[in-house]
C-alpha cells in the first residue's frame, strides 16, 4: 500500500463523517419541528380541555363518574374505596376527626382551585395574582439598549418577500452583497417565517423590510424592532403602495377583475407598512418622491445594479463566441416575464413591425407570457415565444440576441420602475433601444452606449440602424457595458449609494472579560439556588470589569411566534428561548431550536468563554456549538443532573439514592422502562470531557463526580456565596421558647416528616417551631398543621426574599435541615451560620462542610430515622441558655458573592489563556 492510499482513505472517512454529521444534524432538526409540533397539539388539548371542564355539562359527567365509582368501590382518583377507608382510619386514630376532616376539606379546595372559576377571586388572592404576572412579563416588554451599543457583531436583518425571484435577486441579494462589502453581517428571512424574524431581530442594528404589507405579524415585528431602539426600513422598487397611482397602470387591465382587486387592496396594506416603519428604501428617485409624499421622514434611493451572480453569467456567456447564423437572422429580445407588460410593449409595436416589414432579417424572441398586437401574425415562424425560465437561462437567451429592447408605457408608474432591461442587455453588450423613461435617461445616451425611442419612427429608425449595422451595434454594446461596469458594479453601489445610509461598521475592541452565563431561569423567573447562584455571578462579574451577557428561557408567549427574546436585567443583556414547562426530560436533552438560538447570540456577543449553570431543557446542542464555534466553556455543577436521570437523585419512593459511582442497573431499577440511559450517559459524559473546567460548589459534590471518572484537575471548587446580614441577629432572650425555624417544604427528602415526628414526640412546650410555607405569597396556604399532636407553638410564614431574608433569621435561634440527600451546597445553611443562627443538619454532603458538631451547630447521620434529630433538639431544649449570648465564631471564613466571583473570574481568564 502506498503513502498514498492511507492518506485517501482518511479523506474518504472524513468525508463519510461529516456525512453522517449533516445527516444526524437535520434528522435532530425534523425531530424538534414534530416536537413542536406535538407541544403545540398538546397546549391545543389542553386548551380545549379547560373549556370542556369550565362547562355545566362537564361537572354533571364529573359526577355521575364519581358515583359509578364508588358503586364500583373506586374512589375519584380510581384507589380502591377500602385503602381510602382504612387511610381515613388511620388518620382519625393518630389526629383525630377534625383532622381528616380539615384534610378532606383542603384536598376538595385544592382541586377547587385546579378548575376554571365561574366566580370571582377573593381581592387580595387576585390582585398577588396579578401582580406577579405583571411582575414576570414586565421585563420583556421594556425598551433596551440597541444593538451596537451593546458592542454585538454589525448586523443588518431583512425581511423580505421573496416569492419573487426577480425582487428578490435585485433588492434583497444585491443588498446582501452590497451590505457585506461595507463590512456587516446580513441575515435574510422570508416575513413568512415571523418566528426565524424576530429571533434574527434581537441582535440586528438594523431592519429592512422588504416588500411586506402590513399584515399582524409584520406588524408585531416593527413594534419589536422599535423597542430594540430601531428605526426600521421598508424598501420597495415598484409603486405598490399608492392606490392612486397604482391603479393608473393601464399593465393591470390585462388581469381578471378578482386579480385586479387584490392587487389594489394590497397597496393599502403596503404604505400602511411604509407608514409604520417611517423610513423608506425606493429603487428611483421618482418613487423616493413619491414615498415622501406619502408621509415618511426620511428616504434614501439604491438602484437596482450589477452583482456577482450577473457579472459570473455575464463573463461565462460573453467567453462563448457566437457562432453564425447560417440565414442571417438578427434577433431581437423581449423580456416580459409576466402577462402585466401587454400595454408595455404596444408602445414599440407599431415600429417594431414596421421595421420588421423593411428588413426581413428580422425575428423576434419574446421570454415570457404577452400578448402580441393582431399584426404580429403575419410574421409568422419570425416570432418565437419562449417559456420563462431562471435567471441564467434568460441571460444565455439574452446573450445570443444582437438587439434588446425594453418599452414601457409613459406613466408616473413607469418612471418610477429601475432600468434593469438595459443593466441585463449591457453587461452582456447587446445594444438596446428603450422607451425614455426617467431612469433610462440617466443612463442611456443615443447612439453612444444605447437609444431611447420615444414614438413609431424613432422604434423603426433605430432598430433598422442597429440591423444594417454589425460595427454599431458593437461599438454601442461595447460601451454601454464599459458604462454599467463604471457605476452599477456592486463595489460602486455599496460605496455611493448604499454606504450613504448604511456605512461601514466600527466593530468595537475591548481588553475586558467576555463572559456568556446559561442557565434554565433568569430574572425574572427565578427559581432555585442554582438561578440565585447563576444570577449573583452574573451581576458581580459585571462589576469586576467583565462584559456578561445571559442566555436563558422564558415561559412561552403566543404572540412571540417560539423566536428568542432578548430583554435586560439590572444592566445586563438577557436572551431568553422560549421553553415549556411541559417539556419531557427526553426531549430537554436536546433542543435543537434552542441551541439555534444559542447559537445566534453567541456569534453576536462573541464571548471568550461560556459559563454553563443549570441548562436541564435547553439542551446539550449548546455545549455541542460551543465546541463548533471554537468557544471554550465552563460547566458548575450545581446538582447531579448530569449524572442521573433524577436531578437530585431522589428515588421515586422519596429516599436518596447514595450510588456514588453510578451504576446505569441500579438506575433501570429506579426508572423502569427508560430505554435511553446509556445515550444518555454517553452525551452527558462526552460533553462534559470537552469541558474546559468544571466547578463544583463544595468538595462533597466534586467527590462524586471524581467517583464517576473526571479528571481531579479537570474539576474544581468554586463555593457559592449567599446573601450576608444586613442588621445583626437578634439573639435569643433568656427565659424565652427557643424558636426552630425549617424552610424545606413537604418533601420527606427535604425531612419534612422527621421534623413532624420529632416535634409531635417532644415533652417540652418550651419552643416555637416557625415553617415557612412557600405558597402564601401566591395567596393560598399549602401547609395545615393543625393536625399536629404537639405541646409547643408552630408558626407558618411567607417565603422570604432579599427585603425579608433578615427577618425570618431574627425570628429564628435554630435552623433545622435535615435533608435526606447528600447535598451539593445547602444555601440555607450558609445563611443561617452567617447571622449566628446554630444549624441541626444531616451530613455527609455539601450542607455539612461549613458545620464544626458544637461549634456552630450538631451534625446528624443521613440515615432517615428521627431519632438523632430528636436527639439534637432536645439537648438544645435542655441547655437554651446556650443560645443567648452564641455568635459563630468561625464566620469569617464563610463565602461571599463577591470572593466567589473573583474566583471565578480567575478560572474563566485560565481558560481562556
């Protein structure tokens, strides 16, 4: 085998990689659109099923179902009526009947509350409501800074109308070309797809639509672009906005009646749009004129030109010699294209036939649908219709003709259409003779680089002169094309015309930190510690000299059309995608649409660096772009979703799952069915390879995944900060309960029911147990403890924020966290040790390393029983004294959001070194 052939055969397996790569790319894609799909079936049902159960009918099935049920010894939710007897029992022995009671009666509100309300909500209840709603979709309608003030990559985005190649060929790829010579990125979308619009939108600084009537959606996308501080601009190269002068095209009346109509009712529609904008693009001065009359400020006129494509077909036909026609004929080419030019060409149909009557070498091609004048039949075989064809084609027809000729009616319609026939027939150096409308007289001068006939005799004149004469209709071909060469090639377009409105962008330079943060909630949906974490980062990194920028998700908005977002927090730029709380885990772990999205605000911020958070449902794609693009990122670790199926490795029956090193047939046993764990490891595990760095917040959590095969130099501790005290604690009062607090909801993996064990088993009434109840500041309790069987005092609050977080604390001596997993932080602790607050924790896990056993606080074996619990709460009852004068000694070397960001930074800048 030779050196060759091995070289041969890599480029051939390159090739079939990269194959398989386009392959498996697009299949993800058609994936992610019946996805779509699916989700938009599904909210469709659900839509329907919230009418259904809102009607009177529906509650009569609801009954009627209920008592065949219990006939049938079912209850409602289909348990059999025996277990709910004995549970009933059960109940009533331990708590009594008012117990069961007031459980049945909060079970019935609840689903109350799960149905569509005929009547009206209490005031306070409606108006939290209400306010939260604002509070959340607030942010997303406020205007935010412009693109290039943000420092985003130049970019001009065009919506466009491209059903019509021709349009589309001169006024949005020419402007491409135009644009992209001048230095800016150009993102061209169809207006039918409002979706891929107004995601290209949130990063453009500029807008054009093209030939867009104002329609709801082209509406939608002008206010978007508006609160981008964008003033867009609507571009046409015909006059299709006034009814008026539209309607004087004498073209129309070769149309049907119903043509006719829709055509005109479209004119109101596009200077509506022109209106909106407030800017117009026109393709000649007479229909600039005209756009300034209809009421716009400002207008700027871009003629139709040359561009690559032309000049590439153009140079390829003209290196083909002509061969010679064996009867002598001289061609002369007509244009139409549509069947709206018939009154165009009656203007040289008497000299064209005249001079066809004189010189019988004459024959006509017409490209396109027309209808000739009666006289034309007696040429017969001296007229050929040709069908229309693409672009290239009707330039190498164009091409073997020896004359081109482009008429059109006198009218205030025609003045204001561009000089294309003559650009087409130049640049190939055919001699044209044109009907003298204002942009031909710009360009064409007699008898030097074309003609312009404007009556019968000048028609049969100059088409006679250029058939008898082979040197001028060289010498005439010749120079026109010098001519549109010299003023209509794309360079000098985009330098004279277009860099007039549209110059040269200055990219900004910077020495500082561009750091990208991802993570599933952002203001102003936060939820979780991860979100506080990646929230808190995020602002301090800002202020250590860093340019952030935020990719996130946001709950889906109708009139968004699924597009990213871009919106701003506390001076940061934030893009959100559009994401489902109904997502299934599956699917979040690839989500192509978004990654798309990603994708296109990667490349206009262009960060160093990517700080990856907690992305569960925007997808792995991300990390997958990152490595494409040439990006390095940085993944925290905040939890072991990238690990287990189950987020925080709790088991479907509540326990914690203390696998350390995961074994996928343990984890089949706990999610029986689910056939995708081993892929599901496998991207998980690759991706997190190709990884920079990963930072864990704590030294427990860095064990696991050093348990699971990670490199110890690959993963790091970067420990989360946390809110510090404002106001000093208030310490506990001599001779006073000691008061407990506990913030971890009704999960028994959070240890909600030890804690209910071990209180309802203390002898002492000497306390006060304070729970904090998370949805009273939604305007309903979840929690009812008045089933309890203690000797003590229990109190419930409202969760706590920023402006109540001291609050809760000096309401509290003790902070009970008992969590029945090992923990990958424990963001309460941490803010109870740092107001002098003593902790009862579980450990081992991230909650317990800040904890010395009494020093700060007791230590519990994570084992599930309430009897060390219990234990360290009434050694704590038995010395309360203890509490009245404690202050944490060993505070200090608690983090903050400030030391952990100026760690992280460090870590960022090495990767990016």
């Amino acid at each position: 085998m030779t050196e060759k052939q091995p070289q041969e055969i890599l480029e051939k397996r390159l090739r079939h990689v990269e194959a398989l790569l386009e392959c498996y790319r697009g299949a993800a894609f058609l994936h992610s659109v019946r996805a779509d799909v699916n989700a938009e079936d599904a909210a469709h049902v659900r839509h329907l099923l919230f009418g259904w159960n809102k009607s009177p009918l529906s509650r009569v099935g609801r009954a009627l179902r209920g008592g065949w049920l219990l006939v049938h010894g079912q209850t409602v939710e289909g348990r059999p009526l025996k277990e709910a007897v004995q549970r009933a029992r059960e109940i009533v022995e331990k708590d009594g009947v008012k117990s069961l009671y007031r459980r049945v009666r909060r079970r019935l509100d609840a689903r109350l509350q799960q149905r569509p309300k005929t009547k009206k909500k209490s005031g306070k209840s409606k108006e939290i409501l209400s306010e939260n709603v604002e509070k959340v979709l607030n942010p997303y309608r406020q205007v935010v800074p412009p693109a290039r003030d943000l420092g985003l990559v130049p970019k001009i985005l065009i919506v466009a109308e491209l059903s019509i190649p021709q349009c589309a060929k001169y006024r949005v790829w020419q402007r491409k070309e135009e644009l992209e010579l001048l230095g800016w990125e150009v993102e061209v979308v169809n207006w039918h797809d409002p979706q891929s619009a107004l995601s290209a939108m949130q990063t453009s600084w500029e807008v054009i639509f093209y030939r867009t009537p104002a329609v709801s959606v082209i509406q939608t996308l002008i206010t978007e672009a508006k609160r981008f501080g964008i003033e867009p601009w609507w571009e046409v190269d015909d006059l299709i906005f006034d009814l008026e002068l539209y309607g004087q095209n004498s073209n129309l009346l070769s149309l049907s009646k119903s043509e006719q109509e829709i055509l005109l009712e479209g004119a109101g529609l596009y200077r509506e749009c022109l209106q909106l904008c407030g800017r117009g693009i026109a393709s000649t001065r007479v229909l600039g004129d005209i756009m300034l009359r209809a009421g716009v400020r400002e207008v700027c006129v871009i003629e139709n030109a040359l561009d690559g494509e032309t000049l590439r077909i153009a140079d390829q036909l003209l290196a083909i010699e002509k061969a010679p026609r064996e009867n002598g004929d001289i061609v002369v080419v007509y244009g139409s294209g549509t069947r709206t030019h018939d009154q165009d060409f009656v203007e040289c149909a008497a000299g064209l036939a005249a001079a066809m009557d004189i010189e019988p070498r004459l024959v006509l091609k017409i490209i396109g649908e027309l209808t000739l004048p009666d006289d034309f039949r007696r040429f017969g075989a001296r007229v050929e219709y040709l069908e229309g064809r693409d672009y290239a084609g009707y330039m190498a027809v164009l091409a073997g003709a020896d004359i081109a000729i482009a008429p059109l009616e006198p009218s205030i319609f025609n003045d204001a259409k561009s000089n294309i026939k003559f650009l087409e027939a130049a640049i190939l150096q055919v001699p044209a003779v044109c009907s003298p409308c204002d942009t031909f007289r710009d360009v064409v001068e007699d008898n030097r680089n074309g003609f312009l006939a404007k009556d019968k005799t000048d028609w049969r004149e100059m088409l006679l002169a250029l058939a008898h004469d082979e040197a001028l209709r060289e010498r005439i071909g010749h120079q026109a094309r010098l001519d549109v060469l010299e003023h209509y090639r794309p360079e000098a377009i985009a330098r004279q015309q277009v860099a007039v409105q549209f110059p040269s962008p200055e990219r900004r330079k910077t020495d500082r930190l561009r750091v990208m943060a991802v993570n599933i909630f952002f203001k102003p949906r936060s939820f979780g510690g991860a979100t506080l974490v990646a929230e808190e980062m995020a602002t301090h990194l800002s202020a250590l000299e860093t340019d952030v920028a935020v990719f996130t998700s946001y709950e889906p908005i109708p009139a968004l059309f699924s597009s990213s977002l871009r919106y701003e927090i506390e001076g940061l730029p934030v893009v959100g995608s559009p994401l489902s709380t109904h997502i299934d885990p599956i699917a979040g772990l690839d989500n192509p649409r978004c990654t798309a999205q990603f994708i296109s605000w990667v490349k206009a911020f262009r960060p160093d660096v990517v700080h990856f958070h907690s992305i569960q449902g925007l997808g792995l794609g991300m990390l997958q772009a990152c490595l494409e693009e040439g990006v390095p990122f940085v993944v925290t670790l905040h939890d072991a979703w990238w690990l287990c199926e189950r987020q925080f490795m709790v088991k479907p029956n509540g326990r914690y799952c203390f696998q350390r090193h995961i074994d996928l047939n343990v984890c089949r046993s706990c999610l029986p069915g689910a056939m995708h764990l081993k892929v599901r490891q496998d991207m998980m595990l690759s991706m997190l390879k190709e990884a920079s760095l990963l930072l864990t917040p704590s030294e427990s959590h860095r064990a696991l995944y050093l348990a699971n095969g990670f490199d110890p130099e690959q993963v790091k501790v970067n420990r989360n900060g946390f809110s510090w005290p404002k106001v000093p604690h208030k310490p506990h009062q001599p001779k006073t309960p000691i008061r407990f607090g506990f913030v971890g909801g009704q999960e028994a993996v959070k240890g909600f029911p030890l804690v209910r064990e071990v209180f309802e088993g203390l002898e002492s009434t000497d306390w006060e147990l304070v729970l904090i109840d998370n949805t009273l500041n939604l305007g309903f309790a979840s929690m009812d403890v008045s089933g309890w069987k203690v000797k003590g005092k229990i109190t419930i609050q409202p969760a706590y924020g920023d402006a109540t977080r001291d609050d809760f604390f000096n309401s509290i001596d003790v902070l009970l966290f008992p969590s029945q997993w090992m923990e990958s932080y424990g963001l309460t602790v941490r803010e109870a040790l740092a107001r002098d607050v003593w902790v009862i924790s579980t450990a081992p896990g991230g909650q317990a390393e800040d904890i010395v056993d009494g020093v700060n606080g007791n230590l519990i074996p994570l084992d599930g029983r309430p009897e060390p619990l219990k234990t360290a709460v009434e050694g704590i009852l038995a010395r309360p004294d203890m509490l009245d004068s404690y202050v944490n000694s060993m505070k200090d070397a608690l983090p903050n959001f400030r030391r952990q960001a100026e760690e992280l930074k460090q870590y960022l800048q090495s990767v990016v070194q």
